[in-house]
C-alpha cells in the first residue's frame, strides 16, 4: 500500500503509549492499534486532527505516502 503510517515512531518520540493516546482523543486501544498496524482503510479527519494534537505533530509526522518504486 502507497501510504504508510507511522504513529508508532511518533508515539515512541512522544515517550507515549497507545492507551494515553486513546484516552487523550477518545478512541479505543484496539482502533490505535489497527492504526498503527496500519489495517485500516480510511481515517477520520477528526481523529487525524485530535492525534496531531496529542502528539503536537503533523499529518505528514504520521502518513507517508511511498511510490510502488519506493518500496
């Protein structure tokens, strides 16, 4: 898949675990992990602006988009 995430890697920079995180924007431990797992097809903007937030980051901190070439 051309878009990658990488909330795992901006959690680890933030020193935060995914419980903290689910419980700062309102989402379940499980929805985390499937974000950071990357076997999610789609992500709200809300949610993408409430994680950005949390982590004082940006979109592009999170979701990196990787050509076929890339890869």
């Amino acid at each position: 898949m051309p878009i990658i995430i990488e909330l795992d890697v901006m959690l680890a920079r933030r020193k935060m675990r995914s419980k903290e995180l689910a419980e700062r924007i309102g989402i379940t431990e499980q929805n985390v992990s499937l974000l950071k797992s990357g076997k999610v097809k789609g992500v709200r903007f809300d949610t993408l602006e409430k994680i950005c937030e949390a982590l004082d980051c940006q979109p592009g901190d999170i979701l990196i988009y990787e050509t076929d070439s890339d890869a």
